[in-house]
C-alpha cells in the first residue's frame, strides 16, 4: 500500500524583478515552520510575454493551476509597449477569482503610521467594472471603456464580504460607490449591498460615496473594518490603505475563486531593486499565511505570522520600513526571512496575537439566477461621428428618421446639445443620437432600417444601443441637462 499524502499541491510562480528573491526568502520560512506543501514550479511573466503569449501565461502553466488549484505568485513584470495583456486579471477572470481580500493593519509603534489604530479588510470585486478591458477608439478624438457590472457578481462579492465579516468577528461592512453619478452600475452594487446585507442584522452596514470613502480612509482608518467594492476602487483603495499602514511593502492579498484560489503581494516587482538583497518579502510572506490558512494548515499560518511579528517587535526591519532610532537591524531580503525562522514559536508582546480558526479565506456559492424581466425596446442611441456642430447634425437626422422613431436627443460626452443646447458646451466629434417612438414599443427591424438609411445617407454611424424598459423599469440613462 503506498503511503498517503498529506502535503498539499501548489503552483509557485517567482515572477520577475524582485519577485525570485521574496519568493524563495517566503518558501524557506514556510518551509521552516513546518508547511506541507508540493511544489510545482512554473514560469511566467516578463520571460513568457517575450516568448510570444501576449497573456504572459503558457498552457502548461493553466494545466498545473487547474491541476493543484492553489497559485502562489511572486510580482511580475510586463513589457512596455501595446499587445500584452495583464497576468493579474487573465488568471483572475479565466479561473473565476471573483473576490480579492487584501487585510490592511497598522504596526505600531514598530512601523510608522499615524493611523496606529488601523486594522481593516478591503475585499474588492475581481471580475468586472472597468477591468473587463473591453475599449475602443471609436472617433478622431474618442476613446471608450466599457464598465460592466452584473447582478450576480455582485451578489456574490457582497455575499462574501458580510460572510467574511462574520466569520471574522468583524463589526461592520461598509460598500463604497460612485451611485450619484454612475446610478445604473454602481446603483445596482449599492442596492444589492442594501438587499443582502438585511440577511445579516448583528452586522453594522454603512454605504458611502467613493470619493469622501477615500478621503475618510486617509484620514480615519480606524473608522473603517470591511469594505465592499467594485473592482477599480478596490484597487485604488487598496494600496492606499496599505501605504497608509506603513507600507505597500506589507500587505499580502488572496483572490478567491470556487476552483482556484491565488495569493500574491499588492506590490509591483520593482525592477530597480532586482538582485540587491534589499526587498521586503513580508508581502508574499503574508500571502503565504493566507494561502496556508485557506489551505486547512492553520497551526502552521498561526506559527509564522506570530514570529513575523516578533520580528517586527524586535526591530528587524527592511529597508522600506527601517527608521533610525526605532529599528534596532537594517537588514536585507534573506537576513529578515531568517530572523522570522529565528523566532518560530514565539509570538509579540505588544501587538495582538494571531489566532486562526473560521478565518480561512470562503469561496461563495454562485447565486441562483433570477427569472427574466419582461423587456421592451422602446427605441435606439446612434453614435456618430460628425465634426459639424449639433444643428447642422440633427438636421442630416431627421432627414433619416422614418417609422416610428423621431429624433428626440442628441447629446456629446454626456451632456444634451440639441435640442436646446448651450453655446458654452464643447463638444467632441462623438455624438449620442437618440431615437425613439414616444415611448412605445419599436421592432428591432425599424432599427435596422434606421441604421440603412443612415448608412446610405453617409452618416458615420459608430454604433447602435438599443433603449429598454425592464419590468417597465428604463434601462438607459438620460443625457445631463434634460
């Protein structure tokens, strides 16, 4: 009979930059303080993307992360120039990453803050908004990325950001949007944070806009424990929270998926530092200790980050953190590794103690989809390009229209221009045209018959968006100024 085994499969990734150095000082502690871990070691980044995979990502190394379902990755580097897609969100949305959790603590006295208070965990939608990468050029003078945003998504992520907070003994969930300006997309997270967060009454919930958000953030830390948020600000907002802590050089994140999870640090792979022994690898430290936990093998997450601290405690400190007067040791990227292996076993004194349980990062099953609303297209926007002004403009549209679709509205960047428009307004050579029947129902062929005669009458129509209603409900924005 073979002999059963119990270490866990992972696919280790050492990045580029300084990615080689942190990983190999996070693997030795890792291994010191007892992780049973099986190693399968793949390359990507910098190295792969000059191979010719624009993703920098090769089918061997999708057939390790489908295979051991855990990817511990080091930063990587992608080459300057256009063709080359982000890693980051490649694996994240091709693997269903969905949730990215990145804990932002203070360290003081040990490491400088002026939030010493702050001990807080942004989880941020991984999938969507901006970061579908879905852009355009579609005029002389207009660029366009498209912000997409599901019910399900976010379902899902809000669902797990109050399942976190409970599971954690967190107090309060906080879901920041720009719903004032944004108030289909960001509306809908916001009214799912509503919706759901009535499933957890021990929880406070608190919604706020996402610009004074993040001024309260920089300001008051402490004020904050989880926040919930699309995929752009969680971003943003992660790395100031982390810088706000102490140092980017610090966090560690996960992104969790049903199938596969990743853990890396929030930091870049800082080419400038390569091969010096000067970076902190507390980053992908930490990661580790998420993806230990996540893994079942808690002990051993516990052991490590409480020599972490001691280390920390004991004025052990990287270049990035290092102060004189209050570190004892400037120490480089190995010398820190083995100072945590040093101090195994032992925990802080003065800052809190780590104590693994429930903490292990979920996965959230994907929720149930919803039954169809009754949909309606009640007309249609024409994007053109025009380098005339809105009269001249709506009079070449009217002249098209026919059926039953009247032109109602013609609006550039957003603001209505015609009719009615102010003199003031500047305008760009891109310009939304809306038709519409009063209203009432339009079949799809007299949109397509609007589209022909535009072509035939030389009209550099860009694109078409249909205009529906929604169990009666519009689902289309209007211009500014109407």
């Amino acid at each position: 009979m073979s002999p059963i085994n119990l270490k866990s499969p992972i696919t280790v990734a050492h990045g580029d930059g300084i990615g080689p150095e942190i990983m190999a000082a996070s693997l030795r502690v890792l291994e010191a303080a007892g992780a049973q871990l099986e190693i399968e070691t793949v390359e990507i980044g910098e190295a792969v993307y000059l191979q010719g995979h624009s993703s920098g990502i090769t089918a061997e190394t999708w057939d390790s992360l489908r295979r051991t379902r855990v990817f511990y990755k080091a930063p990587i580097s992608t080459p300057q120039g256009g063709g080359f897609k982000s890693l980051n969100v490649t694996v994240r949305k091709t693997l269903g990453l969905y949730a990215n959790v990145r804990p932002c603590v203070a360290y003081a006295p040990f490491v400088e803050t002026r939030h010493p208070k702050m001990d807080l965990v942004i989880i941020r939608e991984n999938e969507e908004d901006l970061y579908a990468g879905i852009e355009h050029r579609q005029t002389d003078e207009v660029f366009q990325c498209l912000k997409l945003v599901s019910r399900p998504g976010c379902e899902r992520i809000v669902r797990y950001a109050f399942e976190y907070a409970r599971a954690n003994g967190r107090r309060k969930v906080t879901c920041l949007t720009k719903d004032n300006i944004m108030k289909l997309t960001d509306g809908l997270f916001h009214k799912v944070f509503d919706e759901i967060g009535q499933d957890y009454p021990e929880l406070e919930k608190h919604h706020a806009i996402i610009d004074i958000g993040a001024a309260r953030l920089a300001d008051t830390p402490e004020d904050f424990d989880v926040i919930v948020t699309l995929n752009l600000y969680g971003d943003i907002l992660s790395d100031i929270a982390a810088q706000v802590a102490g140092s980017v050089g610090l966090a560690g994140s996960a992104n969790i998926g049903d199938q596969v999870s990743m853990f890396e640090a929030i930091h870049g792979s800082a080419p400038d530092l390569a091969g010096q022994d000067k970076a902190n690898p507390s980053g992908v430290l930490l990661a580790g200790v998420m993806m230990l936990n996540h893994l079942g093998q808690s002990p051993v997450a516990e052991r490590i980050h409480n020599a972490w601290l001691a280390t920390l405690e004991d004025g052990i400190h990287t270049a990035d953190v290092y102060k004189a007067g209050r570190s004892k040791a400037l120490v480089g990227t190995k010398a820190f590794a083995e100072a945590v292996i040093a101090r195994l076993g032992q925990e802080p004194k003065t800052l809190p103690v780590v104590r693994y349980g429930a903490n292990a990062p979920m996965a959230i099953a994907a929720p149930p989809r919803r039954p169809p609303a009754r949909k309606e297209t009640i007309g249609v926007d024409l994007f053109v390009q025009w380098r005339g002004g809105p009269q001249d403009l709506a009079q070449q549209l009217q002249a098209i229209a026919g059926g039953p679709l009247e032109l109602k509205m013609i609006t550039n960047r957003g603001v209505k221009v015609w009719p009615g428009g102010m003199p003031e307004t500047f305008c760009t050579d891109h310009w939304r045209c809306r038709f519409m029947n009063g209203g009432g129902p339009v079949a799809l062929s007299e949109i397509v018959a609007l589209s022909h005669r535009a072509a035939e009458a030389g009209v550099d129509f860009i694109k078409t968006e249909h205009l529906c209603t929604f169990d009666g409900e519009p689902g289309f924005s209007l211009g500014q100024g109407q």
